[in-house]
C-alpha cells in the first residue's frame, strides 16, 4: 500500500496496521505460523537498520567503547516471540539503578516484540511503545529510521534518569575538559572550545568515512583523515 502524499506523519506504517487488523491478516499471513515467518523475515531486514541507528549512538555518545549485539528472534517466556538489538557499554554494566526499582542498570533496547494473543508484532524501547512493525521489504525497514533513532534517545535519557548524568562517556569527558579549561586564560579557552568542536566532527567524519575538505587550506582531500593529523587536541600546552 503506497501513500505518496507528503506528510510529516508516517501514513503507510499505520494504515497497513490498520488493513491488518480489518482483515485479520498480517501482510497477508492469516496463521500464527505464517506471522511467525513474517516476522523473522522482517527482523533480518531492519538488523542493518537497527546496528546502524546504534553505532552512530556509539560514535556520538560513547567515544566507540559501547557493543552493540542482536539477541533472537527468541521465545519471550510467554510462547511469543522477541528480538532485541541492544547497545551496553562498560559504565552500564557495572551501575545500578538509583531512581526506580533496584537492579542492574538494563542496556539501550530497540525491541521487536510479538506476544502470544497479539494480532501482529510492534517495535518499540524497553521502556515505551508501540509502534506498528510493517516492514517486509528494505525500503520499509529504512522507513523505520526516525521512529529507532526516538527510541535510542529515549532509552539514552530513561538510562540518565535511572542513574547520573555522567553515565555516559561523553559527559565524563566534558568534565575532564571542563577542567583543562579552568586553567587556561579566556582568550585561549576559547580557541580551545573552537578547536575541541572541529576536531569532534573530524573525528566522527574519519568514522563514518565521509569525504570531506580538508579543515586548514580549504583543498579538497580524498578523505578527511590527513587533515585530522593536524588538528592537535592540546595545542595549548606545548612550550612557547
């Protein structure tokens, strides 16, 4: 079903839910086995998706130190099925929660659940949902990108709340800069605030392999790595 009118809300992936459930079927699966099928066809292409939306969560937010794993399609305890794409990092796995039930400190979650007695499967975080999971092609699990990038920050933010605030690298490493800072004249930390952004998007750009021009001449570069080689972090400190 195709909805070419231009619209900020997602059309498609709800009026498919909608025919679904009018009809009884799930993208034309009548049976419980045959939604099975659908299903697991439909985790397989949005895996690419999923993996992607987490690794730039782990380039942005966790300096590359975070794993990022697909568990299932498994049996979710109740005769359903799950899967889970799941990024942990090593702060995570060792906290606790502080604010809500005590336990160990859950990984960010993109979930694809289908529960026993459910029409049809959902996506959703660990925490909230549910959106209608109607993907049985490539271009409908790309479809999918805003709604996991939502999820992603919103499990980021829930793992905030539930801990402190620097449970995520990139705060410790504000704070460590931070520090530098304070001992630096203004003029200079200001340069150095300056030269600390570049050399982040540098840095993200070297990892993703985009190509680029080069930070200092303006020349063109077949990738932006050399220019990174001449972005040094702390420039500030050397003799004079």
């Amino acid at each position: 079903m195709s909805h070419p009118i231009l619209s900020t809300v997602r059309a498609d992936d709800l009026l498919r839910h909608l025919q679904d459930l009018r009809s009884g079927t799930y993208e034309g699966a009548r049976s419980r086995g045959a939604k099975e099928v659908v299903y697991r066809q439909g985790v397989e292409l949005l895996r690419p998706v999923a993996v992607e939306i987490l690794e730039e969560a782990n380039t942005l937010f966790f300096n590359g130190t975070a794993n990022v794993q697909m568990i299932g399609p498994e049996d979710d305890g109740s005769g359903g099925l799950v899967t889970r794409f799941e990024l942990s990092w090593p702060q995570q796995r060792a906290a606790r929660v502080t604010r809500g039930p005590n336990g160990p400190l859950q990984p960010v979650r993109i979930v694809v659940n289908y529960s026993q007695g459910f029409h049809h499967p959902h996506l959703s975080g660990s925490t909230a949902g549910f959106w209608p999971f109607q993907v049985t092609s490539a271009a409908d699990a790309g479809r999918q990108k805003g709604v996991l990038a939502a999820i992603v920050e919103l499990e980021l933010h829930q793992r905030i709340f539930e801990t402190d605030w620097r449970i995520l690298p990139v705060s410790r490493q504000w704070e460590i800069s931070n520090g530098l800072l304070s001992y630096l004249p203004a003029q200079q930390r200001s340069q150095y605030v300056t030269r600390l952004a570049l050399f982040r998007l540098v840095s993200i750009e070297v990892s993703t392999g985009q190509r680029s021009r080069c930070m200092h001449s303006g020349e063109a570069s077949k990738t932006i790595k050399p220019c990174a080689k001449t972005q040094p972090l702390f420039r500030f400190f050397r003799r004079r």
